[in-house]
C-alpha cells in the first residue's frame, strides 16, 4: 500500500467498499466552522497559497514554534512566500502528527499535487498551486462547490450585522450558508474593557442599550430572532467548564454591572455568569427549534507572554483539566425540569472525559428526537485518527453510533474540507473491520444506513431545517 493511495486508512475490502460506494459521494454538511462569510458572499479569489492555506491556521503555527521556526516566520513581517518555505522545512518533522496527513490530502485534492512537501520540492508546489489559485476555479465559493458542501455554519458574533450572509442568501449560490450565533462577548467580564467596547456595538446593531443586565438579555435576544431570520440553525458556546451552580440574576446582575464600570470579574465569578448566559440561550434555542453547541474544557491564553505579543486565537490555548460532571449534569437538569431541554450537542477537550461525555446524553434523552442530546466530533486537539477512532468507540459502546451527527471542520481555512473524507474514511475502516472479524453481520442496508447517517443525513436533519 502506498502512502495517501485511493485506499487510504482503509485496511480491508468491507471498508474501502464502504467508503467508494457509500461514504465519499455523501455530501458534506459542516455546520461548525470559522470560514469568513465575507469571503464566501464576494467569493475572494486567494491571493497566493499562504493566504488560502497558512494565515488563518493556528494548527499550522504551533508545529511551526515546536519545530523552533521563528514568529517572524509565523505570524511576523516575513513575507507569504517565506512563511511557506518555513512550513514546508517544517512538514518532515511532523511525521505521525495529523498535520502531515492533512497536508498531503489537502494538496492532493484541491489541487492534483502529490509530491510530498519539503524544503526542496517547495518552490515547485508553491508556482504550482499559485497557477491555479489564479486562473482556476478555487475561489471561495469553487472550493465548496467542488467540495460537494451542502451546508457551511460559519461562527458569528451577535453584534455582526449579518450582512455578508444576507449579501449570500440573495446571490443564489448552491451551497446553504448559514450564521450560528456565538455569545462568548457578552461573557467577558473578566475584562472591562473589551465588554463594554463590545456593549456598544451590540446595543447599536440591536436598537437596545446593553448597559444592564435587563437590557443585555433584550439585545441578545433581539439578536437571536434576527439570526433565525437568516437562516441560524445554532448557537455555540466556548467555556472552560459549566458552574455547578444555580445564579440568580441578581449575582448576575452584579457581576455585569461591577464589570461595566471597570471592575474585572474573579475565574469563578466569569464561569458562573457565562452559564448563566448560555442557560437563557438555551431556553431560546429549546423555543425555536435550534441546536445549543457546548465546546467546553480549553485553557485559553496560557501564556501570557505570547498573548500579549499576538492577543487570542494564535495557536497558543491547551487542554484544559477543569472539572466538567457537576456542572452539566446540573446544567442539562435545570432545562429539563423546566420542559426547555432542547438538540444539545456537547464536545469535550480532554480525553479525560470521553467517557463522562459519551454516557451523560443518555440520561437527558426524552424519546422525543433521535439523538437529540450527544457528544460532539473530537475536537480539536483530539480531531486526529486515535481522537476520532476513540470518540466513536466509547460513543457506540455507550450511545447510538447510528444517530452520531459526524465531523466539522472546525477551520478558518478553506481547505480544511479533507478533515471530512479523513473522518469518513476511518468510520468506514471501523466498521468494515467488525464486519470482517464477525462483530458485524454483513448487511448492506444496514450498513449503508449506519455511514450514510453518520457522513450526512443526521447532520442534515439537525441542522438544514
């Protein structure tokens, strides 16, 4: 077998029979990810390789710092060019990191490359890829066309005005983009200043001054209704952990106000008011039928030093080891004692809390909707082959693999989209190999089913209505 060939992870004839005939002509429903929807409504034309591939992806930039490439060379002055070189050198030294995997796929499919990557075939692959980055159809919009993405749930502050997603929805382009609406912002009472910038530019955009706890929940939820009117599907959230707590408004109340007028909430204080947010959220999701998305577990900015040199989103968070039982359990509880439990989707960080996350769903299901509460796709430092390989393991021997709504990118890059056939490759290597070792009996319906519903038409249902 030879490296990234068309059977690829697939170690035996049930599985590469899955995925040719099954899994890889599924369309692909990503309905988490970080792509620009400005990009998508004017269908930006890249300039170069560096712009479509390294600038965005943080990935990429904390292999680079590990392989002792300079920040220069990084997120510096350096130019694109430059930086690319300094990837390729680095590519060598990833072998058995997902990132070697994803690179070489990535190349491959968008565009035809197969030469491996390093310093001496880079100068070729960057002429190469720049050609049809400039005269072929890898434009925004191309590259999920060609992808064969059904659907695109990008993450948007509630203070965006949604413009660029209106400017799409009138365009008539094939592929659904939809905003999902990610109040982190309002959460950030640990830092005064940049929640009343934030206020500001959500009291505008809402018609409803934020400058008290009352008036924060009208803007959000004015927001909220203004994002179902385009097409929201979803809200997502980024927290460390859920408090085991029950917050009255009043402790709310007092945790805004004192951060309004300059006085930064303590850790503690910041996670119990970021759940008491996301409980108001939820109940609004529960009302208009949408999913609630928990990413929980990260530290973020653990460095103080590069935080201060590069600010959020560089590369620099980790896996968190906060405790997370209580405070979903508690969670999820509350909404359903009060009938307002609705799709929830809960991802965790640290392998740690497989387990916990893959059997706690299962104590919150009402029999009303098939997989209506579940563990996510691994995520993040765990979106590699043991990651996922782990994920749906503990998920079928605790919950219902058939009813799992698969993988997201996850990604600011647009040619991310391989992370889907990656995925579809090693569900389908999963399950051909029970097949063949009689843990399966070989029923093609069923099995059909099983990889349809986990590729695509679970995703569909929780998320294209």
């Amino acid at each position: 077998m030879s490296f990234c060939d068309s059977d690829f992870l697939l170690s035996g004839p049930v599985a590469r029979d899955l995925y040719h005939r099954v899994a890889a002509r599924q369309p692909i429903v990503d309905y988490h990810c970080h792509l620009s929807p400005q990009d998508i409504a004017e269908d930006r034309r890249f300039e170069n390789l560096h712009a479509v591939w390294l600038a965005g992806d943080h990935y990429k930039w904390r292999a680079m710092r590990a392989d002792g490439v300079a920040e220069e060379l990084i997120t510096g002055s350096a130019t694109p060019h430059e930086k690319f070189r300094a990837w390729a050198r680095t590519v060598p030294h990833t072998l058995r990191n997902p990132l070697f995997h994803w690179t070489h796929l990535e190349l491959r499919r968008h565009f035809g490359i197969e030469d491996l990557l390093e310093e001496s075939s880079a100068d070729g692959i960057w002429h190469e890829a720049n050609r049809q980055l400039a005269t072929g159809d890898l434009t925004a919009r191309g590259i999920l066309a060609r992808m064969n993405v059904e659907l695109v749930g990008t993450t948007d502050d509630p203070s965006d005005p949604l413009d660029w997603h209106a400017a799409i929805a009138k365009s008539g382009f094939a592929t659904r983009v939809v905003p999902t609406f990610r109040p982190d912002a309002a959460a950030r009472v640990d830092r005064p200043e940049a929640l009343r910038a934030w206020t500001k530019r959500l009291s505008t955009i809402s018609g409803t001054s934020a400058d008290t706890l009352r008036g924060l929940l009208a803007a959000l939820e004015q927001r909220h209704a203004d994002f179902a009117a385009a097409g929201c599907r979803a809200s997502d959230h980024g927290i460390l952990h859920l408090a085991d707590a029950d917050v009255t408004d009043a402790e709310a109340s007092h945790i805004y106000t004192r951060a309004l007028a300059g006085t930064a909430a303590t850790p503690d204080e910041t996670v119990r008011f970021a759940t008491w947010l996301v409980l108001h959220v939820a109940r609004w999701n529960h009302a208009r039928g949408h999913v609630t998305q928990l990413h929980l577990g990260p530290f973020r900015d653990p460095n103080p030093k590069l935080a201060r040199a590069l600010g959020s989103d560089a590369g620099c968070d980790t896996i968190g080891d906060a405790r997370q039982g209580p405070g979903l359990v508690r969670f999820l509880g509350r909404l359903a004692d009060d009938n307002a439990l609705g799709r929830t989707i809960l991802y965790n960080i640290n392998p740690a809390d497989n387990a916990l996350f893959a059997a706690l769903p299962g104590s919150f299901q009402d029999g009303a909707v098939p997989g209506k509460i579940q563990w996510g796709s691994a995520w993040w430092f765990l979106d590699q082959e043991r990651g996922m390989r782990e994920q749906m393991n503990m998920l079928s021997d605790l919950g219902l693999l058939a009813r799992f709504v698969g993988m997201v990118t996850d990604s600011r890059s647009f040619l991310s989209y391989p992370r889907h056939e990656y995925f579809r490759r090693i569900l389908c290597d999963l399950v051909g190999s029970d097949v063949e070792t009689g843990r399966l009996p070989d029923r093609c319906d069923w099995l059909d089913a099983l990889v349809t519903a986990v590729c695509c038409t679970n995703a569909r249902t929780a998320f294209g209505g």
